[in-house]
C-alpha cells in the first residue's frame, strides 16, 4: 500500500509541473481570438532585371549629349530598418490559426550603379548610389500552422499575402526640373507580396513570445519606369523583405 501510494505521489507531482506548464502564457491559445504587439527588424533589397541594352549610355535629348558612360553593373545591396505593429489573431483549430499582422515599417532601399567611366557631375567617381526612402504600411494576412505544444515550446510556419502601400510624401520623390543626372528611383505607390516563414511560441506564466522569421517577395515589378538614367536600364525591380519579428501576445 505505501509504494502504492509513493507510486502515485510521484505520478502526480510529475504531472502538476507539466499542467502548470500548459496553462502558462495566459491561456490565450484557448481563446478563439487573440491579439498583441510586435516589434520587426527588416532587411530589404530588389531583385532586379536588367533589360538587353542596359548597358548603353543615357542620351538626353534636350542637351543632345550622353550625361551617363556605359554600365558595368546594376544592383541592390541589403537595407536595414524597423517596423512596429499589433497582431490580432482567430483560432481556426488546435493547430491552426488565422493572422492578421499590420505594422508600420520604415525602411529604405538601395540600388547601386557602375559606370565604366566618371560621371559628368561628379568627374572623381564611376559609382551611383540612388536611394529609395519608404514609410509603408504592410497589411499581411496568413495561416499560421503550429505543432503540438511540448511544456512551454511549440514551433510553427506560415504563409501568406501582404499588401503594402507607401506614405512617403511627394516632397520625397518631387524631381521636378532636376537634371536627368539628378532624377529619383521611385516605386509605386501600393502592390502585393506573398510571404512565407518560420517561429516558435515560448510560453511565459503571463504571455507568449514568439520569435520569428519570415521572406516576402513582390508578385510584380514595383518600379515606375521613367525616361531616365536610372530607370531605363532596368526591365523589373521586384522587392524583397527579409523580417525579423517578436510577438508579444
């Protein structure tokens, strides 16, 4: 009778941690809608093709005179930035929810130009930087699939669409009267991206954070094509976000 009863002693104070564990975080999974705050470091860059003169000099019509010498190379190096937002989020069933995560991301992009000679307003340099300065409003909306709860641990992914439009104000990209040499890079205002990543939620006694990393990418080129150095050599830019992301619920 005693090692029955330090059999099941030790059967139940096995099991109470475990349970305890299961409530930890709140119990928001048991809620059929959730919501809470997340905080986003960003990584973007264009994906970019090239068309098959890309490589010609820019003539401009007005001066009749090239203003650019040939190019050797377009591309984008990767850009930081940083969003914030909430996630609001329906429990379809155990092990799979629906999410809608907007944010406020601020984030500038990148696209570099490399000329075979120097270029006629700057003669000690054959590089162009060109920026693109973004406030955007990110609108995504997935299913997130999860797996079993294991203790305080369960990792998950996700897809989605994400539709994004831009708030930057037209002082920003107002190119007016430049010279062709000075022209702006400027991205449509709104378009649509698929995404796809990776987390896992880590149970707390009160909350649930939950560190992911997701990719999206635009479905189409988001670059406005004008009759510029800088735009013309480029058949599409497409826009790629690297994210990284706490959620706190």
């Amino acid at each position: 009778m005693i090692k029955k009863l330090t059999l099941f002693s030790a059967v139940i104070l096995l099991t109470f941690p475990i349970v305890k564990a299961q409530n930890w975080g709140g119990g928001n999974d048991d809620n059929p809608i959730n919501w809470g705050f997340m905080f986003q470091y960003v990584v973007s860059e264009y994906k970019i093709t090239k068309n098959a003169n890309w490589r010609n000099p820019y003539y401009d019509q007005n001066s009749g005179n090239n203003v650019t010498d040939s190019l050797n190379a377009i591309y984008s190096p990767t850009s930081p930035g940083f969003g914030i937002g909430f996630v609001l989020k329906g429990r379809l069933t155990q092990n799979l929810d629906v999410r809608f995560t907007p944010s406020l991301v601020f984030n500038d992009r990148l696209m570099n130009f490399e000329y075979t000679g120097p270029q006629i307003n700057n003669p000690n340099t054959t590089f162009v930087q060109k920026k693109v300065q973004a406030t955007m409003v990110d609108l995504p909306l997935g299913l997130k699939v999860k797996a079993d709860r294991l203790l305080n641990f369960s990792a998950y992914v996700l897809g989605g669409l994400k539709y994004s439009f831009d708030l930057a104000s037209n002082k920003k990209t107002n190119d007016d009267g430049a010279a062709p040499i000075d022209k702006l890079i400027k991205n449509k205002k709104s378009f649509l991206s698929y995404e796809a990543g990776l987390g896992c939620d880590l149970y707390f006694e009160w909350f649930k954070l939950s560190p992911e990393f997701k990719v999206s990418y635009s479905f189409k080129d988001i670059l406005k094509h004008n009759n510029d150095p800088y735009s013309n050599p480029i058949d599409k830019a497409k826009l790629r976000h690297f994210t990284f992301s706490l959620f706190i619920e």
